[in-house]
C-alpha cells in the first residue's frame, strides 16, 4: 500500500503541536485532516463523504478527552483505526484495539507507529 494513499485525522488542541504533527505526516505523504478539540473532529468524522483510515488524538483534550472522542468516533466509523498520543503513555488505559505513541516522539517513532497501523 503506498503511503499517500492514506488519510489522517489529527486532534490535537495544542496548535504547535498539531501544527508539527501535521507536518511531520504530510511529508511521509499521508494526507492529513486536523481538528483543534473533539467536537470539530466528530464533524469531520461525521461527514460521510470524506475518507479517514485513522485519528490521531491527543488523549487529553478540553471538553471532551481522547478517550470520548474515540468512542463516539466509533460510532460513527466502527472500523476506524485510533492512535491515542499521551505524554502519559504507560499510565493510561486503551481498549485493545486501539493504539498509543507516547509524547515527546520522534518522527521516526510516529512513522514507524502509523505505518505499523495502516499496514
């Protein structure tokens, strides 16, 4: 599967950091869809038009968490993959079929974890 082929849902409500997330992922030729907290993300999610094959969410966001967010994601998009980026990594709790990159990462580190998702 060729990478650019991939779309990507990016929340996170910090803009630096979405910013360099969205960065990152757009040089490995993935195309990417950001939102700034879980209620922009579930409008894009919500559109049925536009194609994802993963959300990238910070676990703690305002308002709604990451963890919400993935849930209410899944209703809408059962089959979505969830990649939760937590700088709490090894203390949070993700349902199996879900996946966690602990902050700070590396690019190296967030493209080998997406690659390893999309596969």
């Amino acid at each position: 599967m060729s990478a650019n082929a991939s779309t990507i849902l990016v929340v996170e409500d910090d803009d630096i950091v979405r910013m360099l997330i969205v960065d990152v992922l757009e040089e490995l030729d993935f195309t990417v869809l950001e939102a700034d907290d879980g209620k922009a993300a579930l409008k894009i999610l919500g559109d049925a038009g536009k194609l994802i094959d993963l959300m990238m969410t910070d676990h703690g966001l305002p308002g709604m968490d990451g963890r919400e967010l993935a849930e209410k994601a899944r209703e809408l998009r059962p089959a979505l993959p969830i990649l939760f980026a937590s700088g709490y990594a090894e203390t949070i709790d993700v349902p199996s079929d879900m996946h966690v990159i602990g902050k700070p990462f590396s690019i190296d580190q967030l493209r080998d974890k997406v690659k390893s998702i999309l596969k």
